[in-house]
C-alpha cells in the first residue's frame, strides 16, 4: 500500500482548506487522504440484504471510515480554525469523536501528529507549505502504526450474547458517543465494531444476537465515560 497522510478537521467551514492543502502535498507526490464527503443513496432493500453497497458510502458510519483510513496512515494533520475548534471541545461533535484515535497516534510517536491553524481571513498555504511540507517528507518514511483486525474467531470470544429472539434489529443499537467503539451496519443482518482509540476492527456478527465486548481487547480503550486500563491483547 503507498504510504499516505491523513487529515481530521471541521468540514463546513475548511474543506477548501484541506483541498487545497491536500493538493499541495499530492503535486510533491505525498499520498493524502480526508474525509471528502458521504452522501446517502438511494437503494431498494435488496442491496442491503445481500450486502451489495459500500458500507463506507453509508453516512452513519463516517467514523469507521475515518478510523479504517488511520490503519496505515503514517501521520495526520489536525486543522484547527474557529469552527474546529468548538468541534474539537463539544462532546459528541466530529472533531471530538476524532480525538481518541489522534491521541492514539500521537502516542506512538509525538512526531506523526502535526496541527495546523488556520486564519479564516485567508487560506495561507504559502506560509505554511515548508513547514507542512517538511512534516509530511520526514512523516511519511516512518513505519505504519500498528492496528490489528480481528478474525472472525478471536471476535467471538469478544462479542457477548443479548439474550434477544426474534428478527434482526431495525434500526440498529448504536454506541453513544462516549462509548468506546463505534457500530456500523454492514449489510441487513451483519454489523462491525471498530476502537474509536486503536481502529480495532473486529469480523462481522449478527447485530440482534451478539453486542461488542464492554472495552476494546487490544488496547482497552471504554470509551470517555470509563476508565482505560493497559490491554495485552492483540499486542
């Protein structure tokens, strides 16, 4: 896989920003990714029966995106401006939701994460492009951080039963935003959890019979309401 940078910022007011950023990174032959935009279409329920879409494409599940990118990115670039700010600081908005994986990376090596701010007066790619630039080449040698999936083995010693009979669940059960792991619905009948710290990914389950454990195994990440504890597993 080519090696790339990923960016987290506040999409109403700097996705030009971040294009013109990210522009400026792919004309240096720097791999960039971000967010760009998930619109919803429309599909008969046939697709979503037999799992004939792009769970990705899915708007509920922009997180997992977010997070599934951060697998083998080997850096990232925050964007702060007003707006992201507040993001970055109100519970529940994106930005903060995105903090618990940033963190994660920042971990590993302080040197991946680089934040960058943006005066909304202007958008000063030329004052930055050095700095960003000399970032982004001496980021995107290192080693990619490492986020283990799950097979479908080890998940099911993870996921506990709900106890529940009856069809699948529609709507599904969704995670609050404190909770440690974000749910995506992948087809009618499967689901998938991903560490909102870690991007943990585990295998598919059945989303009215199973539920995803109460931290994540690899890193023990419980979300912002709970406690993280040091985790061996998958290490």
């Amino acid at each position: 896989m080519t090696a790339y940078i990923a960016i987290s910022y506040h999409y109403d007011s700097d996705i030009e920003f971040v294009r013109e950023l990210a522009s400026l990174l792919q004309d240096r032959g720097i791999g960039c990714w971000y967010l760009d935009t998930v619109t919803k279409r429309r599909r008969p329920w046939q697709d979503y029966a037999g799992g004939n879409f792009d769970w990705r494409e899915e708007p509920q599940n922009w997180q997992a995106t977010f997070l599934e990118h951060l697998l083998s990115a080997r850096g990232i670039i925050v964007v702060f401006s007003p707006q992201a700010k507040i993001s970055h600081e109100t519970e529940g908005r994106g930005m903060w939701r995105e903090r618990p994986a940033i963190g994660f990376i920042r971990d590993d090596d302080p040197r991946r994460v680089l934040e960058v701010e943006r005066n909304h007066k202007d958008l000063p790619i030329d004052k930055l492009s050095v700095k960003v630039l000399q970032w982004a080449q001496m980021v995107i040698t290192l080693p990619p951080v490492n986020r283990l999936a799950m097979n479908g083995q080890v998940a099911a010693t993870f996921n506990t039963p709900t106890g529940e009979t009856g069809p699948v669940q529609l709507p599904e059960r969704k995670t609050s935003h404190h909770d440690w792991c974000e749910i995506v619905r992948l087809d009618l009948y499967d689901g998938q959890w991903h560490c909102r710290r870690c991007g943990l990914q585990s295998w598919n389950y059945i989303l009215a019979l199973e539920n995803p454990p109460v931290r994540c195994p690899r890193c023990g990440y419980a979300g912002e309401a709970g406690q993280s504890t040091p985790s061996s597993a998958g290490q």
